[in-house]
C-alpha cells in the first residue's frame, strides 16, 4: 500500500516540479509574505518581537495558494482523460487520494520551510519566544492540511482547472470569512457556537497566536479525513458508474 502511494505522490510531485506551476506559486507566495511583513504592515515600526501580523494573513494567502496547488490534481486528469487509466490500474482509491494528498502537502510544507529565514533574520531586532513561532508554524500545517483536503475533493467534482480555482477559492472563502459574519449574526448563542465550530478560521486564531489547542488541531485532522473520505467515494462513484 505504501509503495503505491508513494508511486503517486512522486507522480504529483514531478508534474509540480517538471512544469513552471509550483516555482511561480512558491515565489508569489515568499514575495508578497515579504512584502506585506516589510512593508504593508511595517514590522520593525511596531516594535514586537512577534509575527503575529505575519501568521494572521495566511488563511486570506491560502484562499487563492491552496486552490492553485489542487486545481490540476484531478481536473487535469479528466482533461487528458488519464483518470480513467488510473482507476483501471491496481491502484485502491483511497491509495489515490492519500497520495495525490500527500504531494501538495509536501509542496505546501516546502513553501512555509522556505520563510523561516524571515523569524531568524528578525530575531536580531528583539527576543522571540521560538515555542511561539514553532506553535504558530504547527498550526499553520494543520490548517493548510485541511485546505488541501478541501481542494482536491473539489477537483475531483470538476471538469477543468479554471472551475476547480474557482470553486475551490470560493469555497475557502465561505468557511474561513463568511462563517464568521453568519455566527456573529445568530442571536442564539448555542447556535452560534455550533456554527463557529465549522469555521476554518475560528480555530485558527488560537493556533496563530502560538497556543496548541488540541482541539483545534483534531477539528483540522477531522476536516481533512472527511473531505478525503468524500474524494475517495467520488472515485469510487465513477468507478462504478
């Protein structure tokens, strides 16, 4: 099982490296992250030795990176109609999703890896409390896991790469914005509750300030498991059909 799945995910990520996508991706991503820390906010004006301004705009970076990075997953693969091939080869479905998971995740990971030097470039201006930013970082992987997730169960709905953004970034948008306005306007507050409960970035405000809730971290882990649980019954739907 785990040699198919690494089959895959070496697929995934050579159709990444081997094309112009994930290089222009990663760069947009470093540049503006740069530019809004530097610039837009004026990090070394506010005088905190924090990157709290740094981690509170990444769920907003992530409506339009993550769609980027899960559009083609399986849109392209009905594009070139080579989902057909793979759901002919010896391959489970669920070993498909997980590796075509897998793939983004490590790119995704890459990505934040490669902003590291931007805490250790400013831990020269203050004192930064690193269990922070570690925590920080953490929960920024659980809550791109879930993104991911998200995306490539809309990929595998969609016809072509453009409708996957699409859909995708709107959909990021109505559980990490829209979710907030809809709680802040139910009178009733268990109800609120229970809706703020699916809001992406309700959870994320506590891991963005360093603290590791566990809870927090399962409802991402949960999110993730069902939205490639819902990938996989949609290969499997196909299959059959």
């Amino acid at each position: 099982m785990f040699e198919r799945i690494l089959t895959i995910t070496k697929k995934e990520l050579n159709g990444f490296y081997n094309s112009p996508v994930a290089y222009i991706i990663t760069g947009l991503f470093l540049v503006f992250m740069s530019v809004w820390l530097f610039f837009i906010q004026r990090f070394i004006d506010r005088n905190a030795a924090d990157l709290l301004i740094f981690f509170s705009v990444i769920p907003f970076v992530f409506m339009f990176v993550i769609p980027a990075l899960t559009m083609r997953s399986w849109a392209e693969e009905k594009k070139m109609r080579t989902d057909e091939i793979l759901l002919t080869l010896p391959f489970r479905e669920v070993e498909l999703v997980i590796g075509k998971f897998i793939a983004p995740f490590i790119l995704l990971t890459a990505m934040l890896v490669l902003t590291l030097p931007i805490p250790l470039a400013l831990s020269a201006l203050g004192d930064f409390e690193w269990g922070q930013i570690i925590g920080q970082y953490i929960g920024v992987v659980f809550f791109g896991a879930a993104c991911i997730s998200l995306g490539l169960f809309i990929s595998a709905l969609s016809t072509n790469q453009i409708i996957s953004f699409i859909l995708s970034t709107v959909s990021l948008f109505f559980i990490i914005i829209v979710t907030d306005f809809i709680q802040q306007a139910i009178p009733v507050p268990a109800i609120a509750g229970f809706v703020g409960w699916f809001s992406f970035r309700t959870h994320y405000e506590t891991l963005s300030n360093g603290l590791i809730d566990t809870q927090d971290l399962l409802f991402y882990i949960i999110m993730s498991v069902f939205f490639l649980y819902l990938n996989t019954r949609t290969l499997i739907f196909k299959k059959w059909s």
